[in-house]
C-alpha cells in the first residue's frame, strides 16, 4: 500500500510541469497590494522578512482583533499567475502583488494541492500550504466586481475560494523570480485546503 500511495503523490506532483516563481512581492505595511520585490527572504517560523503578515502570531488585522495570540497559520500568500489569466478575460487588469500576495507562480494549481503539501522554492525555502486565503470585499475596493470574479460555488452552493493560498515557512531561504518550485505530497489521505480563522 506504501508504493501505491507514493505512486499517487508523485502521480499528482507530476500533473503540474517545470512550477516557477513568477514575481516576488513584500510590503512592510498593511497595504492591500505589495510591490514587486527583485528577492524576498523568508525567515522560518516567521513568514517573509519586512512583510507586515510576518510573525509568529496573527498579523492580519481582523485576526488580530479575534484573538492576537493564535498561532499564524498565514505567513506567506501564494497565487497561481492563471488566476490573472482567467480575471483578464473577464475585462480585469491584475498583475502580481496587486492581491496582497507575497510569491506569484506559474505551471501549478495552487488550490488542488492538500493541506499539507511542502513547496521547495529555490535552493532553501520550503513553504508549508495550511489555508485557502479568504477574499474579503477590499478586492472589490481595489477593484469592482473582482471580487465576484474571484469567488465561485460548486453544484451544491459551497463557496470556492480562488484568491490563493497560505502557508508557513518551514526552512528559510532567498526567493527570486524564475526561481523552481519542487513539490512535495502528503501521503493519503489527502485533506483538502480550507478557509482557517
């Protein structure tokens, strides 16, 4: 049973070809958006060095308000670059960072991957996925109707969340742009990422 499972993680990691890193983004304030970055260095346990979300605890502001000592579960964003794809093509303009997010990839489906499940980015960095991130009605302050574009339900009415993913930092390291990504399955069963307060 042991191969069969490997067989199907490595089967899954194999759906997605040559993963890269797009555009690296960081801000030191709570800025909806985040400027693009030439590099990024991630501090394990922390999140992204000089990110306003970076730290041990929550940083989000309305987690903060909910509990401040909550372990923070959401240390760095990633968003897959198709989801700017699929917005362009409903009339919005977005580009990297532009979502809050602090690494941009392209050539894997970010949301299909389990819980659980280590990004490898670069020579060091390995990144943890815990949560699907929640879109909140500042994508429609940033633009409107994008929120829509970026929220969807499934057949029974559940809400898909497509705005990216969370994640913490389990090895540090340098993040750059083109830099590989190398993934890294949980063995079955599988949990599917969610929303987490």
């Amino acid at each position: 049973m042991a191969e069969q499972k490997g067989g199907r993680r490595k089967s899954m990691a194999e759906n997605w070809k040559n993963p890269i890193v797009i555009a690296v983004s960081c801000s030191a304030n709570h800025t909806f958006s985040k400027p693009r970055q030439p590099l990024i260095k991630l501090i394990e346990g922390i999140g992204v060095e000089g990110d306003a979300h970076s730290g041990k605890r929550v940083k989000h502001r309305y987690l903060v308000d909910k509990n401040a000592m909550k372990r923070n579960l959401r240390q760095v964003h990633l968003i897959h670059s198709e989801l700017f794809d699929e917005v362009q093509a409903k009339g919005f303009s977005l580009d990297s960072g532009q979502l809050g997010e602090n690494i941009t990839t392209r050539g894997v489906d970010l949301l299909a991957l389990p819980t659980g499940t280590k990004l490898k980015i670069g020579a060091e960095a390995v990144i943890e996925l815990t949560a699907l991130r929640n879109p909140c009605h500042q994508i429609d302050d940033y633009q409107k109707g994008l929120l829509k574009a970026v929220v969807d339900r499934d057949e029974e009415g559940n809400i898909i969340r497509k705005a990216g993913v969370m994640g913490i930092v389990l090895t540090g390291g340098t993040i750059r742009p083109r830099d590989s990504i190398v993934l890294d399955i949980p063995a079955e069963p599988h949990h599917q990422l969610e929303y987490v307060w």
